[in-house]
C-alpha cells in the first residue's frame, strides 16, 4: 500500500464530500480518507485548518497545504506545486 499525496476529511452525510471523492476517482487522484466523527484528532485538525470551523471536505496536502471543499481543478493545480 502506497500513501497517498492527499488526505480527505470527511463525513458520510457530507454531499460535497462524496461529490469530491467521487471526482477524484473519477480523475485517478489517490488519496486516504479520514472520517472526522470517528477520529478526533482528526476532527482536530479539521477545526485548526478551518478557523474552528469543521468544514469538510478538507484536503491536506503532503506538504502541510489544505484547500476547503475545492474543485479538482484546484486539487490538481495544488498537487502538481507539491510534486
């Protein structure tokens, strides 16, 4: 198993989540998803990235970078500065 270059914060309520994981793959971008309600460091860092807000999807980026509910565009443009 690989690590992935992103990691999905997410909820399985979450429409924009699904919507983005579902491009994502559509795309052939690898990430790991992490459910905020079933990890609370997660949903941590998810409140940290967000002002206190836990916004999802959160994508946080090998280097440390995040984008809030983005478009793949913007996933893409963000991997290829982080490559």
């Amino acid at each position: 198993m690989t690590v992935a270059d992103v990691t999905m914060y997410s909820t399985t309520w979450c429409s924009y989540c699904k919507r983005l994981k579902t491009m994502l793959e559509r795309e052939g971008i690898a990430f790991d998803e992490v459910n905020i309600e079933l990890d609370e460091a997660a949903a941590d860092l998810v409140m940290k990235v967000n002002g206190g807000n836990q916004t999802v999807p959160t994508l946080v980026f090998a280097d440390g970078s995040a984008l809030t509910n983005p478009s793949v565009a913007q996933v893409k443009e963000q991997l290829a500065s982080v490559a």
